[in-house]
C-alpha cells in the first residue's frame, strides 16, 4: 500500500464530524469518516485489491461517495481503512456504525469482532482484544438483498420511478470509536413525567459499579437537582417547577453522569400526549393539557447529491428550520429512520415528529388502492398476506424485531409524538398487535396504526389519505381524525428537477398557480374541518424526490416553491383555529 493512500486513510476528511449519539455523549470520541478503499465483486471472498476510494457516510450510489456504482443482488461490497489503536489507560475500544444497509460483517486485523443483519439502525461492537499495539486494518464486508422480502428496505428500489427512489447500499452514517473505562454505561433511558416533575432514569452497566452520581441542569448551566447513589440501576429525579417541552417553546434539560470512571452527558425534554375531548365533547389530541394541531409535511430523507445520507449536518438543520419558518410544526419521517442528530435538532428547533416504522416484505401492490377506493376497508389477517405484502415469515418476525428496536432506538427523543407501523397497507400484518406492541413498549405516545386505510381499529385516530377527492370528515367521529396525507401538487422548476420524467397527483406549470391552488386547498377543505375535529394534516411534501416533484422545495433546496408569506399565513389560520 502507498504512503499515499496510507496517508488518505488515516486522515479523516472533514464530513460528519459532528458527535454522532447527542443523547449519550462521551469525550473519547474518535471519528472514522473519510477516506476509505472499497471493492464490488460477484462472490464473498476478501479482495486481494481494492477498486478505488470512497467518502465515507456517503453510499456507493451517491454522488458524494466519489463512487456512483450501484450494489447488485449478491454482490458483496468491501470497505477497508486504517486507524491507529488510541491510548486505553486499561479501558475499552468499542467501533460504532450509525447505520449499514443490509448485512455486514465487521472484520480488525482480520478477525471477525461480530454480524449486523438490518440497514437502518446503529450498532456497535468491543474490538480491544483484536488491536494492535499501533496500526490497525478496519475491514467491513456488505451484503444488500433488496428484492429480500424478509428484510426492511422503505422507498428503496433498483429501478427508480414514481414513489420509489435509487437504491441506498453500504455504509450511509457516521463510523466511529470511543473508549470506554472496564465499567461503564452500556444503555440509559430517561423517563419524565410532567404532572409530577418526577424524571426516572434508568441504565445499564457493562460490570457492576461502585459509586454514582447523576446532576440535573437547566440551559443556563445551573444545577437543579443531584444525587449520590450506589448499586442502584433506576433512580428518580424530583424537579420543581418543570418547563415543559413544546414547538413554541422547546426547553431542554441537560443530564449529567458519573459512574466510577465513566462520565456521560445526556439531556431530556418534559412533555405529555394524551387523546381527550374539548369543551365541544370533540376528541382531539393535547400536547401538555392543551389541544394541539399537527400541521405537517410528510419527510422522505432523501438529497440529491447523498440519496439517503445529508451532505452536512448543517443540511439537516437547514430541513427542519425552513420548515418550522414556514409555520410547519410537524414532520412525518416517512418510512426511514434517520441519524440521531436529526432528532435532536428536531428536539431543540421544536420540531413534532410522526415517525414511521421502515417496511418491507414483498413488492406494494398497486391493488390495494383499488380495492381501498372499492370498499373502504379489509383485513389484515393471514388470508391477506399475499395481497399485502407478508406472506414471507421471516419478514413478518424480522418486522416486530425492527419495530422493538427502533423504539428502544429512538424513545428518548422528546420530540417524537407518535408510531406509524403501518403505511397504506403495504406489509401490513395483525395491526392491532402491532398497535398493542407499541403501546406496551412506549405508552406515552400515540399511535396511528394503519396509516392511510385498513384500519383495525387499533391505534390512536381514524386516519385518511387524500390525493384525488374532496377531503370530507367523518360524521361524530369515535377518535380524533388526522389527514395523515394530502396535497401532492406537483410542479418542475427549470434547472432543479433530477430526473426527465416527473410524478405527481395534480400538475401545475406555474408556481403563482400552484401557490394559489395550495391557498385554496387549506382555506377551502383544511380549515373548516378543524372547526369539527380535524386535529392534523400531513401536506405531500417537503422537498422534491428524484422524480417526485410534489415538494415544497426542490430536490436541491435550492427554490421553495411556495410563496412564503402566504404559507405563514395559512400555518398561523392552521394553528389559530
């Protein structure tokens, strides 16, 4: 290997830098983004030599990858850099991956140090016993089945069109290092409670600990409340006078620990949801006993130049404040989990988000929506998994994994107000087992359980998607309504669309047009329905995707197509209501 490439490989490029876990924080951290080598071959053997370099978090079929390659069925894509071993002062080196899309194995000096089978949530594994007392080879091995039906895929595909955007394989978020002392932290979860002020933390520890001490501290830095404690795992921390946590004001709380050797930092916003009926006996949904309206964009996550991966941190933000400036409250995170750090700015911009659970199972039959708009409603027992997409079952058990995890994953985020398991049928599979699942795993949120029809009657709402008709609410509904869906007005501004061919549910060639067709659609069906229980609206959607162009912006970020001040204007009449 040239001293060059040596050079390149242990030099980080300044991309993603930024601390990859913002709710358990560290300051031995080491990032491993950058420069590494890469290979593509047909079988799973180790290469002798590489194909060239790749800019790590970025996928291979990206543009910032430096690759533009795409990962076909069992092929194996092959990443190999060097790192040097840090100073341990006897503690541990643990390696982490944001996230791997599909299945990897993680190879140090040659030795494999473990399995990851799952392409949209972290892991980590303890390399110390495999490093060297200097230099070190970090060698990853990919496989991505994307026609797999056991395995969770979201809007992937290998051939893009219409909804269905380009294939995302490899590595596509943040690598990195930190070490550990022998007893440490290994999980921590953090439980507020806003009527009490109480806040119950619990952790997890890699060996029993000694001696431990947990401090509270508002954003000024002043020290509300600390405790000395010993051989317990679960405390609670009595807060006086609790800022609670909202979209106009979001108040975060930081949280400190020290446990024998280790030192973590975390924080954690107070806030409730709960489905009650207003002074007009309408059932609505509250945010901190006060009603509230979801007044969204449905977020699919993905950029032109990265596919599935952000170009900086910075564009992340850059997402989530353009809407909130717009008057947006709510973002649906639409069949993908993202990294941590976008939850996070999400939690400190004020940011409400309905996250979806990523699916998978067979290919979306386009016949569901015929047999929705025929009969308004079916089953999703064992003589439908054919029609809807489950009828693999590994899949189905590999699902209610998945769903376990990203609740473990993402529950600490405040954030976050509700679980979507299920999108207009596609896998969907014992909904109200899922919905009971749910509600026993994180039982402060809400929950929409069937996304856009075939509702079991589970869940938090009757829940409507609404692309080719006059929306109409139900008369006396049981459940608050939420339009989980709607709009999907399409427009192609010259010089910003990434593909020939564009998709959308109406067209408009003028963008005075489309602003104003937007300003009748909220003014004439929107805002009357809130006067008679409509308690959110999932507008179609935030940026423009590939060949989708029903974005406010457009795939580049570049253009929001919508006239500003009328978009304010309508966000405050949403809200006003």
């Amino acid at each position: 290997m040239s001293q060059d490439r040596t050079d390149r490989m242990t030099g980080a490029e300044p991309v993603w830098q930024e601390y990859p876990r913002p709710q358990l924080q560290r300051r031995s951290y080491i990032n491993l983004n950058g420069v590494w080598e890469y290979a593509i071959r047909e079988d799973s053997k180790q290469p002798q030599t590489f194909d060239g370099d790749i800019l790590v978090p970025f996928s291979p079929e990206s543009r910032l990858s430096g690759v533009e390659k795409k990962l076909a069925p069992r092929q194996t894509l092959w990443y190999r850099r060097l790192f040097e071993t840090p100073e341990l002062d006897g503690g541990r080196l643990l390696l982490h991956f944001g996230a791997v899309d599909q299945s990897c194995r993680v190879y140090v000096n040659g030795l494999c140090v473990g399995e990851h089978v799952g392409g949209y949530l972290p892991f980590s594994f303890d390399i110390t016993d495999c490093l060297t007392d200097r230099q070190n080879v970090l060698t990853v091995q990919v496989k991505d089945e994307l026609n797999d039906p056991g395995f969770a895929r979201g809007k992937q595909t290998n051939r893009s069109a219409g909804i269905w955007y380009h294939a995302t394989s490899g590595i596509w978020q943040t690598v990195w290092m930190e070490v550990v002392p022998e007893v440490y932290i290994t999980s921590l979860r953090i439980e507020p409670e806003l009527d009490t002020g109480n806040v119950h933390v619990s952790l997890t520890t890699s060996k029993p600990y000694e001696e431990m001490r947990i401090g509270v501290s508002d954003r000024d830095g002043c020290l509300l409340y600390s405790v000395e404690v010993s051989g317990a795992y679960e405390v609670d921390l009595p807060l006086d006078g609790v800022r609670p946590w909202s979209p106009e004001d979001p108040y975060l709380y930081d949280l400190m620990i020290a446990l024998d050797d280790d030192r973590v930092t975390s924080y954690f916003g107070v806030r409730q949801w709960s489905i009650e009926r207003n002074a007009d006996n309408i059932p609505c949904v509250m945010l901190n006993h006060k009603q509230f309206f979801f007044n969204g964009l449905l977020d699919q996550g993905y950029w032109q130049e990265g596919l599935y991966t952000a170009p900086s941190d910075d564009a992340l933000v850059y997402d989530i404040a353009t809407a909130r400036e717009l008057g947006f409250n709510t973002l649906r995170k639409h069949i993908k989990v993202e990294p941590a750090r976008w939850y996070y700015h999400c939690d400190r911009l004020g940011m409400v988000v309905l996250q979806d659970m990523v699916n998978g199972g067979g290919g979306y039959n386009p016949y569901v929506i015929y047999l929705h708009n025929r009969i308004g409603s079916m089953a999703d027992g064992p003589a439908q998994r054919g029609l809807l997409a489950r009828k693999n079952p590994f899949g189905r058990l590999s699902y209610i994994e998945d769903l376990r995890r990203t609740v473990e994953c993402l529950r600490a985020f405040p954030s976050i107000a509700m679980w979507v398991p299920f999108n207009e049928g596609w896998g969907q599979f014992e909904s109200a087992r899922a919905a009971e699942l749910l509600r026993s795993l994180d039982p402060g949120r809400l929950i929409d359980a069937a996304s856009g029809w075939f509702d079991q009657g589970a869940g938090d709402f009757i829940s409507r998607h609404v692309y080719f008709k006059k929306f109409q609410m139900p008369a006396a509904p049981a459940k608050p309504v939420l339009l989980s869906e709607f709009g999907g007005y399409a427009c192609a501004v010259g010089g910003h669309t990434a593909a020939e061919h564009t998709f959308g549910y109406r067209h408009f060639s003028d963008l005075s047009d489309l602003t104003e067709s937007f300003s009748k659609l909220y003014c004439g069906e929107i805002i009357p329905a809130i006067r008679h229980g409509l308690c959110g609206c999932i507008y179609t959607q935030l940026s423009d995707v590939e060949q989708e162009i029903n974005g406010i912006m457009t795939y580049d970020r570049k253009v929001i197509k919508l006239d500003v001040n009328t978009v304010k204007s309508i966000s405050s009449r949403l809200t006003a209501e």
